[in-house]
C-alpha cells in the first residue's frame, strides 16, 4: 500500500505521536508494531489493528514491525504464522524486512530475568497454579505473600537454572515478578513471568523447556526493536503499570508507550479466538476461511476486498471506550465498493423455463448490455438470445396479488435488453403439479426493450438464453449468528444462536455464458440479487461454484439517510 493509499487518521493516538513529533520525543521517531499470537487466523477486529498501526506509520512516515508473539508453543502452529502474513499483506500492508518473532529474544529475555533475580525483584514460586489465585486475593481484599517469596538470590538463581535445564516437571513451579501483593491492581501482585512447558517449540523446537509470559516477553520486546508507541486494544490497560514496571526497573533507557484504544465488537459476530477456534474444530463450520467466519480468510474468500475492509476500519474510527459496531456497516462499505467495480451481469438461481413460440427456431442474436451504469468506462458486452430462455421462479406468480408487475398468464414484461414478451399457457408436471415451462409470445417491434407504438410495460426482468447457458452452484451466505449478540443465551453457550440458515446451496443455476472464465478476484453483480464471486477453493473449470458476498439490500444506507 502506497503512502498516498494510506488511511488518515485523526484520533487521541494520531494526537500523542503528533504531541511527540512536535517535542522531538523519541528523537522524531514513530515505530509501531503488530504483535499477533499464531494461536489462530485473524479477523475482523484484528484488521482494525493492522490498519491502525501500519496506517499510523505510513502517516507519520515510521515503521510498523510484523512481531509473532509465539511465547506459548502448546496452542502455536506455522499454519497461522503464514495465514498471518497472508492476511497482513492481503491488506495491503508489507513490514520489509521487519519481521520478528518473541521467539527472536529468548534468550535476552532469560537474561533480564536473571538481572531481576540478582535485584531481588523475582522470584521461583512452587505454588500450584491454583494455590497462586487463592494466594492473590480479589478487587476487594488484598493477596498475601507466598511463602517462597523471600527466597534467597543465590537459591533463586539454582532453581531458576534447574527449570531451564529441565529439571522440573511442567506446573510445579514458576518464576514470579517481586512487586506488592496489597496492590490495588491484581496484575501488580507478583505476577507470574516464566513457566514450565515441555513442548516443541515451532521454531526453537527442544531448545527451551521455560517460557516467557506475554506480560514480562512483550515490553522486553517492544524495547529491544526501538517501539515508540506500543498500541494494544482496552483489556491491556490495566497492564500497563506492570509493562512500565518491567521496563523501569530492568532500566531501559528509551522506553516504548503503551496506548490502548477500544477493540471491535460487531453485532452477530464472535471475535474470540477460542471460540472460533471451537467452531473449527468440532465443525460448525467448514474451516477458518469458512465465508461465513469473520476471519480475513473467510471474508477474502467470501469475495469482500481490502479496500472495503480498510474504508470500514477507517470509518468505525478509534476510541478509548468500548462499543458495538453494526455488522450492516461493514456490508454497506463492500456494497460502495463493488458498485463502482462489479460488472453487471444476468443469472437466474432458480431457472424455469421460457420458451417463445412464435421465435425462428434456430435464430441466435446478440444484444449489447452495459457492464456497469455507474462507469462510463466499463463499455458494453454481448448477450445471446433465443428461442428458450430461463427466467427466475421469482419473476412469475400464476395467481398474482395487485402491483405485481413481473410475469403472469396474459401479463406483459421486458426481457432486460431484448424483447417485450406476454405469457400465454403454463405448463405443469402431471404428477406434482409444478410449474415447468412457461409458454410466452415476444413481439419483434420490440427489439432492445422499446416498442414503436410506444406502449410501456412495469416489469423488466432477467434472463440467460438455455442454449448457451453455463450451470453454476451458486451458495447464499447469511449472518453466522442470528442474534445480534451471540453471546446472550439462556445456558451461556454462544452456539445456541447459530444461524440455521446461515448459508443456502442452489444447484443449476443459469449464467450467461461469459462467467465460464471467472477468476476468484473477478466479483459481479448478479442483476436485482446482490454480489458475487468464485469460491477460490471449490470452483473447478467443469464445476463453477459462486459465492454471495453480500445481498443488494443496504440497511445501513438507509439508516444514514433518515439520521
């Protein structure tokens, strides 16, 4: 992404590093980091984050690193770390040649632990996990000291040693933070900086049985790569005076600052990991680029572009408290998008058939349809026409109500760019009564959707001639979740409100003939039905597979209309 692409911020972090900038602060330098754990692959809320922080060094000519915080090798896995950088880059954001990994500073992380146990500032604890929580105390009583806590240095030092050399079984003890168990921040009472973990690591493999907690790894690191401002969502506020504490006492002289803004919540959405995770796993859906996830794989794939994603994470802005964004934001910034973009083209879902009874049997003709109204540049195309046609089941009713203004017995409509035609006879199947061909009339007069005698008909609908159709599977996606808060249920189980209906398959669909060469990057409108693309993994050349990006409907437009 180019400086001149990059998105303007105007916030309470633009104005720090503005405030910063105007001081010489930091010797006028602005390096941010994104500091993703490759627990997971990214979503929604964490392109809010890489937009901020690469955005706001584009903006003030910095650096943004790429850091994987991979300090926990149990949940950790080179999958994500790829997916990651798929994603970042996917954006429209590249690090150079400023990828890191926590992993890069093990080793000068053991050594500032070291420095804290020779100031006394920490400690080996062999309290159990469960046995350090009852020790810690709650918001209202203050924790009490572990009875380990006034270990000697030298003692400190030999066991800290032994739980690197592996000589200690996985929980049996932890090395601790020395600060004050009456403080009114739990995360200020002694918090836990290392543990045990027999576990290959998936870069360092058996090298380290000790790992760093993120609380103690991430400002060690931010230091180390010379971050100015290290900007983490709301829920890390109260760990700032423990990551000020690290840095201070550990005497680092160019200290990063940490800066928290609010995270995104988004109606009908889950943006905790471990429950995406979950959904993967036990197959609630059909992988993390399922188009239904909000992960940036799945909405990659589902047909949203970058350009959109960035416009709505520019939109939604940054602020210092926490809030819920309409899901129907996000689908109006893809509609604005692609409207602009996406070819205009005729598809029919659920096809019946037409058949013109007074048209020449074997006579073809081509009719110019325009690619996109709202581009003058975008130029015209060519659409067969025949004798059989498919319609949508949508465009015609036998029994309809009043105003209905498509197709019916002795109705009149527009085939969209071709001809008037009038209804004349249904055909049914004689054993289930449904309604297979439509046998219709067209008045040649009216070639290209005018009559001479300059009768107006209500109703153009459209169409794809049958002998030169190509079939499609076409899949409907709708909202994963159908409450607008997944996580308000009457058991507590966000899965009860999954959306049933959260996706629709149609088979033999209709399309004009020039989708056969769809590429994934290729996205249309398919006329009065919405947007849509190739599915990148299912699609095949002898089997085209179409994705709904998003229905046509645009509530959020509507909503700042009547603002």
């Amino acid at each position: 992404m180019s400086d001149n692409d990059a998105i303007a911020y105007s916030n309470f972090i633009q104005d720090i590093i503005t405030d910063d900038l105007n001081t010489n602060k930091n010797g006028g330098r602005v390096v941010t980091r994104f500091p993703p754990e490759p627990n997971g692959y990214l979503h929604i809320g964490h392109a809010k984050s890489i937009c901020l922080n690469f955005g706001l060094s584009i903006q003030n000519k910095g650096k943004c690193n790429l850091r994987f915080d991979d300090t926990n090798p149990v949940k950790e896995d080179v999958e994500y770390v790829d997916s990651i950088q798929r994603d970042v880059k996917w954006l429209g954001f590249d690090w150079d040649d400023r990828m890191y990994y926590a992993s890069d500073y093990f080793e000068s992380i053991y050594k500032y632990a070291i420095e804290l146990i020779k100031l006394g500032k920490a400690y080996v604890c062999d309290l159990t996990a469960e046995q350090i929580r009852e020790y810690r105390g709650t918001l209202t009583e203050p924790g009490k000291n572990s009875p380990y806590r006034n270990r000697s240095v030298e003692e400190n030092l030999e066991l800290f040693e032994k739980m690197k050399n592996g000589e200690f079984e996985d929980g049996s003890r932890v090395l601790r933070a020395k600060i004050d168990m009456s403080s009114p921040n739990l995360n200020m009472r002694d918090p836990v900086m290392y543990r045990i973990l027999h576990a290959n690591h998936h870069r360092s493999g058996d090298k380290w049985c000790i790992y760093p907690m993120y609380d103690f790894a991430h400002p060690i690191s931010d230091a180390l790569e010379g971050i100015t401002h290290s900007i983490c969502t709301l829920e890390f506020e109260d760990h700032r005076p423990l990551y000020d504490w690290f840095l201070e006492t550990l005497n680092f002289k160019d200290r990063p600052r940490q800066i928290e803004f609010a995270r995104l919540n988004l109606t009908y959405t889950v943006m905790s990991k471990r429950k995406l995770l979950e959904l993967v796993k036990n197959s609630y859906v059909l992988g993390w680029d399922d188009p239904r996830m909000p992960t940036i794989s799945g909405m990659r794939r589902r047909g949203y572009t970058p350009e959109a994603i960035r416009d709505f994470c520019e939109r939604i802005g940054v602020a210092k408290t926490s809030s819920t964004v309409d899901v129907a934001l996000l689908e109006h910034c893809i509609r604005e998008d692609l409207n602009t973009k996406a070819k205009r083209v005729m598809a029919v879902l659920r096809p019946i058939k037409v058949v013109l009874e007074n048209y020449p049997d074997d006579q073809v003709e081509w009719f110019d349809a325009e690619n996109n109204p709202e581009d003058t540049n975008a130029g015209t195309r060519k659409v067969p026409f025949s004798k059989v046609v498919y319609i949508d089941r949508d465009d015609f009713m036998e029994d309809p109500p009043k105003k209905y203004f498509r197709l019916f017995p002795g109705s009149e409509v527009r085939l969209k760019h071709a001809y008037f035609i009038t209804c004349k006879s249904v055909v049914k199947d004689e054993k289930t009564g449904e309604i297979t061909e439509l046998i219709c009339t067209y008045d040649p007069e009216s070639k290209g959707g005018n009559s001479p005698d300059g009768r107006k008909v209500k109703g153009t609908i459209q169409w794809v001639s049958a002998k030169h159709a190509i079939d499609a599977e076409v899949r409907l996606y709708d909202q994963l979740f159908a409450s607008s808060n997944p996580d308000e249920s009457e058991s507590g189980d966000y899965k009860e409100n999954l959306n049933p209906n959260s996706l629709e398959v149609l088979y033999n669909c209709k399309l004009e003939p020039g989708l056969k060469d769809s590429k994934p990057e290729d996205r249309y409108q398919f006329i009065r039905t919405g947007y849509f693309c190739i599915d990148s993994m299912d699609s095949k050349e002898d089997k085209l597979v179409f994705n709904r990006i998003v229905a046509l409907k645009d509530s959020w437009a509507k909503v700042q209309k009547n603002l």
